[in-house]
C-alpha cells in the first residue's frame, strides 16, 4: 500500500533556516528515516542527515518528530493519521551544523570530564569478581545508544541555554553514577557529580526517561540514586560530626 504524505522538514545552515514543505510517496512498513531519505534522493539531494545503522542501534538519526525527540529511524509512519503533516526538525537543544544535523560534542567534551575506571591496584588477573546484582545494576546503563535524547529533552538546558557551562546532562550523570556504583572503583565522583557536572541541575521530572529508545530507567535508577549518594556525602549531620572529630583529632 502507497500513499502521498506531507513533510516539513528544517532546511537551514547554523541558527538560520526554515521549515520546507514537501510531498512524497510512503510505502507500508516505512519509517520516517524512510522517507527523509526519499526526499533526499528524489528532490534534495544536498539536504543533511546523519544516520548509520537504521536498527536504533547507533543513536545517529536522532531528531524531533512533530515536537517530539525521537529516532528516525525508530519510528513508524503507520504512527502517523494519513495525511498529516510530519514535521521533522533537529534537535533543538544542539548547535545546528546543516539542516538535520546537530553538533553533540559538548556530550563528548563532559564526558572526558570524567575519570576513568580505576581498580585497585594490587588487583591480580583472575581477582576480578563481583556479584550477580552489581553486574544487572550497570548493564542497563551499558545499553546507551549515546543518541542524547535524554540531554536534548532535559529542560535544565533545553530552556535555559545558560546551563550548558554548568550542566553535564543525564547521559553524563549516568556513567558517572555507573562508575560510583561500581564494586570495584576506587574513585569518590560524588563531589564532582554535584560541583563540576552540575547534578543538583536535575529535578528529576523523568523526562529524558521518557524518551530514552533503549528504555533505561534513567532518573530512577541513576540520577535518584547518585542525588542520595551525593547527599549522604555532602549533608548527612553524623558524617559532617564525624569528620570534625577527625579533624579535631589531626590537630591534637
């Protein structure tokens, strides 16, 4: 089955461009990738996208759908009401480059801003062990496609531009709450989780949760938990008395 659908999509170079109407063939079983790249071998064929695997593996078509941020390449246009129009912007917390593609090395530049994993070191090969229920906590993590869905719909830098120096965004505070979780680090990254990466930015209103393809539980099982971690550090009162004791003491 084929039917004409009506596309707008943003056509543009840097912060200057506009949205362009345009009517294209869909075929069943199409995704909105699908058609873009119609659009880009029949009619524009300079028009810019990124993409890589089409299997919502790679994070690399990520873009805003009707308003929504989405994969491409993830969704159906059987989702759509035939007829509709389906808008396709880019992500709009990015700087744009061209037209579909935005530039995400700010995720990139944050996340050098986080050490390495660092084992003990008279850790012996063969020494290497943890249980069961440590490895399912960071596997969920693991499964980040590294689209940054989650940086582009958190509202800390979606609405207030200002926050970028400040603010490492959920994709970042994630690893970083991986590697805390982690049994067999010897790094303290709670300081600099709240101080460097910006986590009090977060208010956990559980939106990059919702638009995460690979449907880690983002806030819940990490922003929340590294705040609490953070917490009992920073604000815990018999942690803050016992520090002053061992203070107290050095100096006696």
């Amino acid at each position: 089955m084929t039917y004409t659908a009506n596309f707008r999509v943003w056509r543009g170079i840097g912060g200057e461009g506009e949205l362009q109407d345009y009517t294209v063939e869909v075929n069943e079983g199409e995704v909105v990738l699908d058609v873009i790249h119609r659009i880009q071998a029949t009619q524009e064929p300079d028009l810019g996208v990124r993409w890589n695997c089409k299997a919502g593996k790679c994070g690399s078509c990520s873009a805003e759908i009707n308003g929504k941020p989405r994969l491409m390449c993830m969704t159906r246009m059987n989702t759509f009401e035939e007829g509709a129009p389906v808008t396709v912007t880019p992500m709009r917390t990015f700087p744009v480059i061209r037209d579909l593609v935005t530039d995400v090395s700010f995720n990139y530049e944050k996340g050098r801003q986080v050490p390495a994993f660092s084992p003990p070191k008279d850790l012996k090969p063969g020494d290497f062990r943890m249980q069961q229920k440590d490895v399912e906590r960071s596997q969920e993590f693991r499964k980040c496609i590294e689209c940054f869905l989650c940086t582009n719909t958190c509202h800390a830098v979606r609405d207030h531009e200002e926050n970028v120096k400040f603010f490492a965004g959920p994709r970042v505070l994630m690893r970083t709450a991986e590697l805390d979780m982690h049994p067999l680090d010897t790094l303290d990254r709670r300081r600099m989780a709240q101080d460097e990466l910006g986590l009090g930015y977060c208010n956990i209103t559980k939106c990059c949760t919702e638009v995460c393809p690979e449907h880690i539980h983002i806030t819940d099982n990490a922003l929340i938990p590294l705040k609490e971690r953070v917490a009992d550090l920073k604000y815990d009162p018999l942690r803050w008395l016992g520090n002053k004791i061992r203070v107290r003491g050095k100096d006696d």
